[in-house]
C-alpha cells in the first residue's frame, strides 16, 4: 500500500461512519448512530460538521454535558463556524446557562448579522433571561431578514400577548397559523386569544362566504362547523359536521369534531350510529371505533376545538 492510498482508505472508511449515523439517526436509533458518529470523529477529529452533528445528537437525548463537551471542541476547532456557535448557545440554554448562550449568540450575530434563525435564537434566550423588550426587537429583527420564519411570528405572538399588545398578538399568532396550518400550538393559542376577546362575528360571517360557495367540500363545512360550535349555535353546527364527514369519510378530524360535540351535549351513546348513518356506510366500524375513542381524548379534543378557521382558501 503506498502513501497516498492510505489516507484515502481511512478518509473513505470516515464518510462510511457518518453516512452510517445519519441513516441510523433518520431512522430512530441514537444509541446506534452515536457509536458510528464516535468512529467518525476518531478518524477525523477536525470534522466539525461532523461534530455539531454528534452534539445535537447528545442533546436531543438529553446528555446535556456530553453535547457541551463536543459542541465546545467544534467551536474551538472553527471560531468562526457559525453553526457551531448555533448549537453551543443552544445547549448552553438547555443547561441553564443563559448569560454565555446570549454571549455566544452575540458572537455569532458578528459573523452573520442578518441570520433570521440566529436572531430569533438570540430573542428565545432574552426572553428566557427575563428580558421581554429586548427579546421583542430581536423577534422583528428575525422576522424582517425572514418574514416566513413561522416560529419567530409564533413566540412574538405569544409574548406581545404577554405584554398585553393583544391586536398585534393576534396578527403575530395568524400569521404563524397561515404560515404553517398543521401547527396545532399555534392555532390552539390563536383559538384562545380569539375566545378570549370574543373575535367571532367576522371569522363566522366568512366562512358561512366559504362554506356556501364551496358546499361540497369538506375543510369547508369543517371549519363552518366549529365556529357556529363555538358561538352556541350547536345543532347548525352538526349539520355542517355531517355534511364534512358525507362528503368525507376518510377525513378522521370532520368524523372527531361531529363525536366530539356529540360528546359534549350528553348524547355519547349515540355517537356510533350517528356517525354510521351521515357517513351512508362509508366508514367502517374499526374506523368508527377509533374516531369514539379519540373524541374522548382531550388532546384530540382541543386539536379539533382550535384548528386553524382562519385559513381559508
């Protein structure tokens, strides 16, 4: 074997071990990839996408000082490597140790300033650290280098509602809604806020709009549903229900929402034939079983209750 083959040898063996990591992390197990990404760093121990890789690993198992340790020796190897600055702060933050996450945040601010991902970083610490003001101008700074940065608009949101700024709480957690509709935190606390100040007139007025014009589709008559739910209007509301689970059946959240009121109102025992009879034989009755259990879960529960009525077509 001569000298140039060996490295190469080596260097190939290194690309086996954290291709192999990655695929055994993708598919859900770190014991395994951990194992695979050690092999890799001791072959290259300079690698430090490889070791930030190996730090978020440790971290999202919990080994808190472990994801330190090697994210520490990443930034070390590379002051000027961003994401590793990015995975530092954060584990810093997940130990508590807010003043140097802020730091190295601030740090990584200098390499990259106009970084939406790191700026909302940065707010999250602030705001943790007791700082809501600092952390609201960091929050617009992350929005303004990326308005479509949903969890920016989100955790503003809910912060400002904090501060008592309820108007533009509200236009933070819709566009938060918008930006991601299957983000079920946002619209719970959407739904909230809403509840809270008793905003319904003109969410209902246009997706009675939505609901005549599109009569055969299901979303449609879904969301129609809840909020008529909402405002007391319970029998409407299970009309536009069954109508969603009619055209739908296949559509586990419509068949939910109708049990769930059903629920609400005293009438559980017939939450089986009721379902069976609007849905004209199109759900089965395993399918059926599965939507009378879920209806009494209050996870589902508020799932359904709060879904985004906002995002309308």
């Amino acid at each position: 074997m001569d000298e140039e083959t060996g490295p190469n040898i080596k260097d190939n063996e290194a690309m086996y071990h954290i291709l192999k990591a990655e695929v055994l992390r993708e598919f859900g197990h770190p014991e395994r990839a951990e194992e695979s990404y050690v092999n890799a760093i001791s072959m290259d121990p300079c690698n430090t996408k490889v070791r930030v890789r190996y730090g978020t690993l440790l971290l999202s198992m919990g080994r808190i000082d472990a994801a330190l340790e090697e994210l520490s020796a990443a930034v070390n190897i590379d002051p000027c490597n961003v994401q590793a600055r990015l995975n530092y702060s954060i584990a810093l933050r997940e130990a508590g140790k807010l003043p140097e996450a802020a730091s190295e945040l601030y740090r990584s601010l200098c390499l990259e300033p106009n970084s939406s991902e790191l700026l909302y970083q940065y707010a999250v610490t602030l705001e943790i650290s007791g700082m809501p003001h600092e952390a609201e101008k960091a929050y617009l700074a992350s929005i303004a280098a990326y308005p479509d940065n949903q969890k920016a608009h989100y955790d503003l949101g809910l912060l400002l509602w904090r501060l008592g700024c309820y108007e533009d709480a509200l236009n933070e957690l819709l566009e938060a809604v918008l930006l991601d509709p299957m983000d079920m935190a946002a619209a719970y606390n959407y739904g909230m806020m809403l509840e809270n100040l008793g905003v319904y007139d003109d969410v209902e007025s246009r997706l009675r709009d939505f609901a005549r014009s599109e009569p055969e589709s299901p979303t449609a008559r879904y969301r129609y549903g809840i909020i008529l739910e909402r405002l007391g209007r319970f029998d409407d509301a299970e009309l536009e229900y069954a109508a969603a689970v009619k055209i739908d059946g296949s559509g586990r959240d419509f068949g939910i929402a109708c049990a769930a009121m059903l629920r609400r109102r005293g009438k559980e025992d017939d939450i089986e034939s009721y379902i069976a009879k609007v849905s004209g034989g199109g759900i089965d009755e395993a399918a059926i079983d599965d939507i009378v259990y879920l209806s009494g879960n209050p996870e589902h529960l508020l799932n359904a209750y709060y879904y985004s009525f906002e995002n309308c077509p």
